[in-house]
C-alpha cells in the first residue's frame, strides 16, 4: 500500500484524527519539535502501536487492563502482552485496577500525597524487560544479572526502576537527552552494595 505523507505543524491536542477506511489509520510520528508526519499505513493490533509508537495514557492504560483481561480469562496472550500479564502477576496491589478497565482509565494519582502511578509503575517494569532482554543501554544486563545474585530477581528490577526513574527525572529537569552511561553506573553502584 502506497503510504500518503504530509507535514503539519500540530500540538498533542489538534492532531488529526481520522481514517482512511477500516484497513489503514492515521499515524503521526513526531520528527522535531512542532513538527509531525502524517501518513497512513494498514493497521496493526493497538498492543504492537503501543510499543511501536508514542502511546496515550489511555493506551498505555487499556494495554495494561486489557493483558490482565487475557490473563484471568486465560486466553493467549501476544507479544508484549505476555511480559504485562506476568508483570501486573507480581503486582497483587494492582490487580483490582487492572480488572476494572473503565475506572483505571479515569484514575488519577497525584504524586504530592505520596502516591505512585500503577501504570507508571507498570511501564518502567516493562521498559526494563525490554532493555535487558536486548542489552540497551549496552551494560545493562550485566548490572542487572550482578543485582539478581544478590537479591530476588523482582526486587532488583525495583533497583533498576529507582535508577531509571532517577535518570529520567534528571533528563526532564535538565532539558537533555537520558544520560544511559549515567543509568548503568548507578545499577552497577547499587549492585556493589548488596
């Protein structure tokens, strides 16, 4: 299928949003700045946009219930679904969220009463997967495999998680690029004091 392209010049919230016809759909990828690519390709299933592409919170959200969903039901789970399942698995505090599909969609949490995002949560143990599963940033595994001799493997990702929340935060803050030399210095760190 010929895709069809064009630049706009669009925020988050005047994007386009239509579709072609029940096979192709609209995506935008964000190349600088203010400006966005538009073309139109064969749709694919949400869960593989979601990795793919920039999801919504609301994506993010229904990728994570809808996994849960598969999971309790068991039907087979695909892809990155299989990875959510038996991450929310280790999760039981967020289990009556992940089955309730509607609420967890409008949910807020407001880090200033002390209060983490499951989906937030959720979302870095996924990214963490992912980056060791292919050794991104280069080191990664390595830190992660000398944390997993020291403690249970769930409880070093947790480690993981606190040095990337704190590589990221420290991004935002200084308007740059994540620091991923940064990141596995402060997992190898941690791993020496276990």
């Amino acid at each position: 299928m010929a895709a069809k392209i064009a630049t706009c010049s669009l925020s988050a919230s005047n994007s386009p949003a239509f579709r072609c016809s029940e096979l192709t759909e609209v995506v935008r990828l964000r190349l600088m700045p203010g400006k966005i690519v538009c073309f139109t390709m064969l749709s694919l299933p949400y869960f593989l946009k979601v990795l793919m592409f920039n999801p919504s919170r609301e994506q993010v959200r229904q990728f994570f219930c809808d996994a849960w969903k598969k999971h309790l039901e068991r039907l087979p789970l695909v892809g990155a679904e299989v990875t959510a399942a038996d991450i929310a698995l280790s999760h039981p505090e967020y289990h009556a969220l992940l089955s309730d599909g509607e609420g967890a969609l409008t949910m807020e949490w407001a880090p200033e009463g002390g209060q983490m995002n499951p989906f937030l949560h959720l979302s870095l143990h996924l990214a963490i997967h992912e980056q060791t599963s292919i050794d991104q940033p280069p080191g990664i595994r390595a830190a992660f495999d000398a944390l997993r001799l020291r403690m249970a493997p769930h409880d070093a990702e947790h480690v993981l998680l606190e040095c990337l929340g704190e590589t990221i935060w420290r991004a935002q803050r200084e308007g740059g690029a994540m620091d991923a030399l940064a990141y596995v210095d402060a997992v190898r760190r941690k791993a020496s004091l276990f």
